[in-house]
C-alpha cells in the first residue's frame, strides 16, 4: 500500500503552484492531463508515495512546467482560462489531510491585482529602491554610533563624578 506526501498549493489568475514535499526521492513519476488530472508517484526508501488529483478545471499541460529538486517536486499549472478558482479539487467535499495551502505562495486575488499594477511601475523604481535601501543601512549605522557615544560619555561621566567624590572625601 502507498502513502500520500504532503502537497502544498496556491494559485494566481493565470496559474496553480503545486508542491510535492518528499525529500530524496526516486523513479519519480508525474502526469498531468488537459482534463486537470494530476498524478504522481515515487518512492523513498524503498517505501512508494502516490498522490492522484482532479483540479478545479481544465488545464494547459504544454505551458505547465516541472521542477524536481532534492527537497520538493513543484509543478507550475498554467491554468486554460485565466480566473480564478473556488477551490483546488472538483470535487466540493473536504480535501485530503494531505492536502494543504502554500502560505508562502499564496497571494490573494486583490493583492495580484495590485502587485500587477505594481510591475508597470517597478522598474521606474528599482534605482529610487536601491538609494532608499543604502539611506536605512547609513541610518543604521549612524544610530549605532550615537549608541556608543552616550554610552561611552555616561560612562566617562561617571568616572568623572567617582572621582571628584573620591577626591573631596580626602
């Protein structure tokens, strides 16, 4: 009997992130079907995974694209219509235990919108990030410095008064 990796989503307009979390694995298997049937199998350690899905709605296999690395198997979906969908699966009951949202994928439907947006200006703004970036490092350092000043004069002053206490004590 097989088991089920853990898969991660999320998605955009345009596309659906699918992450595969099985470190080290091997005869790695993946298909995916215009009709938005995924499947995937490997194995790690001599122990078979296997993961079948039926997505929301159709997709685009050719402009799809396959990433395998050591730690993950991440398959960009290129969704056939640009929208976005209500859920992952087609069908309307609870997903697997398995089956779990990329947070550090996700993005809102209202923020691609705006990151969109965003692009068109962003490279007007790349030289004003750099300058802005350089300013907080020099500003930082500044802080530091005054820091150490009020900290070295507290100090000195101090000295300064267990001396003079010191001295009228004589």
């Amino acid at each position: 009997m097989s088991r089920h990796p853990t898969v991660k989503w999320a998605q955009r307009s345009d596309k659906v992130y699918l992450t595969v979390d099985l470190a080290d694995a091997k005869d790695v298997k993946v298909n995916l079907e215009p009709e938005g049937e995924f499947s995937f199998f490997a194995t790690k350690e001599g122990v078979p995974y296997e993961v079948d899905l039926k997505l929301f709605d159709r997709i685009n296999v050719k402009e799809s694209k396959l990433n395998i690395s050591a730690r993950s198997i991440v398959y960009v979906v290129k969704k056939l219509d640009k929208k976005w969908w209500s859920r992952l699966l087609k069908e309307d009951a609870k997903p697997p235990a398995f089956l779990k949202v990329d947070w550090d994928k996700w993005i809102d439907e209202d923020d691609e919108n705006a990151e969109e947006a965003g692009d068109k200006d962003r490279d007007d703004q790349t030289d004003d990030n750099i300058s802005l970036r350089k300013n907080r490092k020099r500003r930082k350092k500044s802080k530091k410095k005054k820091k150490k000043k009020k900290k070295k004069g507290l100090l000195q002053l101090i000295a300064q008064k267990l001396r003079f206490a010191c001295i009228s004590k004589e």
